[in-house]
C-alpha cells in the first residue's frame, strides 16, 4: 500500500455560466474539483490550506474512517473549521473499499462548488467483478447559482421562507445547451465504438435527486457508494445527493449517424418551488469524417414527480453477495430506532416578521421532532476530553414522543422542539433503524446519509412502518449496502449496521436545505476494548474553534 499525498489550496477563481460571472470558492482554483484517486489499502494525506475569507471543511464522503474520526470533516460535529490562513492534514486509510465516492466541503453551502471525485481502485492484483473497461469516465452532477448560494442558505435562514432555487444543474461542472447562454458550455464525452466505459456517476447537487439518462443506450449498473451490486439494466436511473453510482456503458458496435444527448433533471415529490429544469451533455463517437450534421437524439425522462418509478428503481439494487465480496448483514439485531424524518416549523424570533408555512413561522427540519442544533464547539473533543457540559446531550429519543399518522393528515402542532441530542452506542451494537418519512409539510423523500459506516437496506415500503407485519418481508441475505439512502415520500425504510467505529458520526438528509433547516443528529460510538478499536487521540494540527 502507498501513502497518496495532496494540497487543496482553498482559494477564490472566476467562473462564467448562463453568462454570470462569480467568484467561487475553489481547490486548486479548479471547478469541480480536482480527482482524488487512491487504491484500497492506501494511506491518504490531504493538506487543506484555507486562503478565503470563509471558514472549510472537507468531507471525505462515504470513506469509512475507521478509528480516524479527526479527519471525517463535518463542521462542529468532529472538528472546528479550518480558519482563513490555517491549515490541516486529514489523514485515514481507505478500508475495504473501492469504487467511487466523493468529497466535498461540509460547511453550510459551500458544497456547491468544493466538490469533487473520490476514486478508489482494487488492490494491485486484484480486478473488477466486470469486464475491465476500455475507459472510466467520472460524471459529477452539480448546480450553478448566479448568486453566492451562501447569501441564498443565508436569507432563507434568517426569512424564515424556502430558499431561492439554483439556476441550472450541471454535468462536470458545465449547464449545457438547454439553457441560456449556456451552449458553448457542454459537456461531451467522445467515445469510439465497440467498447465499455466505466462510468462514474456522483450527484454533488445542493438539494436536488436526479433522474439521468443517455439516449439509444442502456446502462449496466454494477456499483452503488463503493460497494458492488448484482448488474442489472436500466435505461434511466435516479442518484440522490451524496449518492455515487458506477455503470457501463456499450457503445454501439458501428459508427452511428447520430450524436446522443445525456440529460439529468430533478425528482421533486414536495410540494414548493425546485429547480424544475434539465442540463445536458452530448455523447459524440469520434468519427473519422465529420459528423457535424448528424441528428442529436434527447431521451425521455420521468416526470419530476416520479415517486413510483424511484421505488421501482431503488429496489432493483442488490449486494453482490459473493464468497469474496460478501454481504455482512447483521443478522441479529441489539437496539431498534424507529425515527420520523420531516419538515414541520418553528416560532419566528422576537420583533421579526417570518415568511415560513404557516402564519408567522419558519421552515424547519427534524428527527423525532428534534431539530439538531449545531454546537459552537465540536462534538467530537467535546466527547473525547469528556466535556460535553453546555456542548450536547446524550438523550435524543429512541421512538418519536407520540406517534400519530404519519403519512396521514398533519397534526395541528407542527413545531419541532430544538436540540443538541444525540444516542450513545457501545461499541459493535447491531443497530436497525426505521426511517419513516412524515407527510407534515407535504411528503417528501430524503437521501439520508450515514457518516462512518456503510449500512444495508433491509427493507421500504410506502405508508405508516408496520412493527408487526413488514420485519417478514426483510432481505436479510443480499440487501444493498450503501452510506446514502432515500426515505420515500409517504414511507419509509428500514436499514441496518454495526456500530464497529469509535467515534462521533453525523447523520443527516442530504439535502442541504434539510440539513441546515436541521434534519441532522449524531451518533456516539464508545470504544471498544481491543486497542484498535479506540479512537486515538487528535492530530495537533486540528483546528480550534
Ligand atoms: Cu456528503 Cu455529511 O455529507
């Protein structure tokens, strides 16, 4: 195994798109960001400097961080930000891992253009479940703003109302033809033909699902968040936000007269204003004559509110469940959670006026009714040093305080109650939770992501989560097995994991709306007893708060 080392330099670049022209927050001046690739085994070592005005965190998302808790990233949960001039190493080592993932900064918006891909190749020796393909190809979904989405998550914040949608989504970065002013913008992937391409699809968009589709071309999916699937073949697939996916892609034996447009556009099953438009890349054989007058053909995608298509699509994964890569589902189960996940409001602030749902209120976001309050200090020294006084508490609730209807008419009360509460497990406790979504500001679905493990989908259903009847119909043998998951609209899931990772470990929609409306908690896991089954204690360059 080798040690990779690299520098993101955190620092302002020009960009123009849909002809707006902003300063963005950048690594390396570059948007996206640039590639992380590692093989499974190897040491990472990322020097982060900061040199804006704001303060960074990078989120090295999906990547297990087995006992290195100091470099996951998520702000005031296991480390203050990185101030303006400061710096700091996340160090972790990549553990039975490969495929695709991503990191990104986890801080408020900043998301929006601090991303980029995280690529981890099999051992040397060791080969794919597939047909090595001819090429790999990453493909990042993402969203162009022509304000500073800081100034957006901003006012909506303190407005109390819905924040104000991106302009465009992209692909690597680029809007495509379908907008304005955008044409020169595209993104074309030149394939010759005969072959399989490798493609590695990651959705870094702020609050958008998407549905992605190449036209006249199947896509084999044979990956989901590092973690391979029986393949299986679709013509249109959804990826969530934090959700990665790995496909192949045959091309055409013969040069085809026709270029083939690449769309992706939003899943939105709430109710509100989205972004409700469609970015476009082209798919171009390179062929030796000109094809510049060939027809481009545009595939159809569902309709945005396509809540049957998705539970379709999410069921059809599977784990591969081999002798070699097998599925470790935990078959036993120590603690169940049953938690709501939803929006519902709070009181508007004292001589304010508040734009929210209701008369008077703001848009908030809870689990169990509690919205997860940032502390000013991270959670994680908090814990470590034994001083969680003032910090966070260890209560948040198992079950939600009164059940009621969930996917059924609202309550009258729709205010959530505000704290810093989190579970505390110990060490290897089989944990199953259920996670029901609630229809009290309209049904919406939630790509719920998981920090520090990966868990398995054991179950999903629309309506009210039946204690009594759905435990039968769990797949126990070959569930999917993934750190991001949707939670449908007007149902739920069930997932379940085994809490083998010291630490302090977030768990939040992600969608940054929700997050920062507060659909966000934290889990604790006390050591273990062996010695590598403590968290050691912090690099002496993590920054202070
Ligand atoms: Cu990709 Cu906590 O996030």
């Amino acid at each position: 195994a080798l040690t990779r080392q690299y520098t993101f330099n955190i620092k302002y670049q020009n960009f123009t798109r849909l002809c707006h022209t902003r300063s963005l927050v950048t690594v390396n001046g570059q948007f996206p960001g640039p590639r992380l690739v590692a093989r499974e085994g190897d040491r990472v070592l990322v020097t982060v400097v900061n040199h804006v005005a704001e303060n960074i965190t990078i989120h090295w998302h999906g990547v297990r961080q087995l006992t290195s808790g100091w470099a996951d990233g998520p702000a005031y949960v296991t480390q203050c930000p990185i101030q303006t001039g400061q710096a700091y190493t996340y160090n972790f080592t990549i553990t039975g891992q490969r495929g695709t993932l991503l990191w990104h900064a986890h801080l408020s918006w900043l998301r929006s253009s601090l991303y980029g891909p995280i690529i981890i190749l099999p051992k040397l020796n060791e080969s794919y479940p597939f047909k090595k393909p001819y090429k790999e190809i990453p493909i990042l979904f993402g969203e162009w703003f022509n304000v500073d989405p800081e100034a957006v998550i901003a006012q909506a914040l303190q407005t109390g109302a819905g924040p104000n949608v991106s302009d465009a989504y992209t692909i690597n970065g680029l809007p495509g033809p379908l907008y304005n002013c955008s044409a020169k913008d595209t993104y074309k992937l030149k394939v010759k033909p005969g072959k399989t391409y490798l493609l590695r699809l990651i959705n870094a968009a702020l609050n958008d699902e998407l549905f992605f589709s190449i036209a006249n071309h199947t896509l084999t999916v044979v990956e989901a968040d590092a973690v391979y699937v029986k393949p299986f073949d679709v013509d249109t697939l959804l990826i969530s936000p934090g959700q990665t996916t790995n496909v192949l892609l045959k091309t055409k034996p013969h040069f085809p007269n026709a270029t083939f447009f690449m769309l992706a556009g939003p899943y939105f099953s709430g109710q509100g204003t989205f972004d409700n438009s469609t970015t476009a890349g082209v798919l171009v054989y390179k062929h030796p004559s000109s094809n510049n007058h060939f027809p481009s053909l545009k595939p159809t995608l569902p309709p945005f509110n396509a809540t049957a298509f998705v539970a379709n699509f999410t069921m059809k994964f599977r784990s591969l469940a081999s002798a070699k890569f097998p599925a470790n589902v935990p078959q036993i189960v120590d603690r169940r959670f049953f938690f709501t996940v939803g929006l519902g409001t709070s009181p508007c602030p004292k001589n304010t006026t508040c734009q929210g749902p209701n008369n008077n209120t703001k848009f908030s976001a809870s689990i169990n009714n509690v919205s997860f309050v940032l502390p000013s200090l991270a959670l994680l020294q908090s814990y470590f040093f034994g001083q969680s006084n003032g910090v966070f508490t260890s209560d948040f609730p198992q079950n939600p305080a009164t059940p009621f209807n969930y996917t059924g008419a609202p309550p009258n009360n729709t205010m959530v109650s505000n704290g810093t509460k989190t579970v505390v497990l110990t060490f290897n406790t089989s944990v199953e939770l259920v996670l029901q979504g609630t229809s009290i500001l309209g049904a919406e679905s939630h790509p719920l992501h998981l920090h520090g493990f990966n868990f398995f989908v054991v179950g999903q259903g629309f309506g009210n989560y039946d204690p009594n009847k759905d435990p039968s119909t769990f797949n126990l043998a070959d569930p999917v097995e993934r750190n991001t998951a949707g939670v449908p609209a007007g149902g739920w899931i069930a997932i379940r994991f085994l809490a083998d990772n010291p630490g302090v470990w977030f768990m939040h929609c992600h969608l940054d709306i929700h997050t920062s409306w507060g659909l966000r908690m934290a889990w604790i896991v006390l050591d273990g007893p062996q010695p590598n089954q403590k968290l050691p204690p912090p690099p002496s360059d993590l920054p202070k708060c």
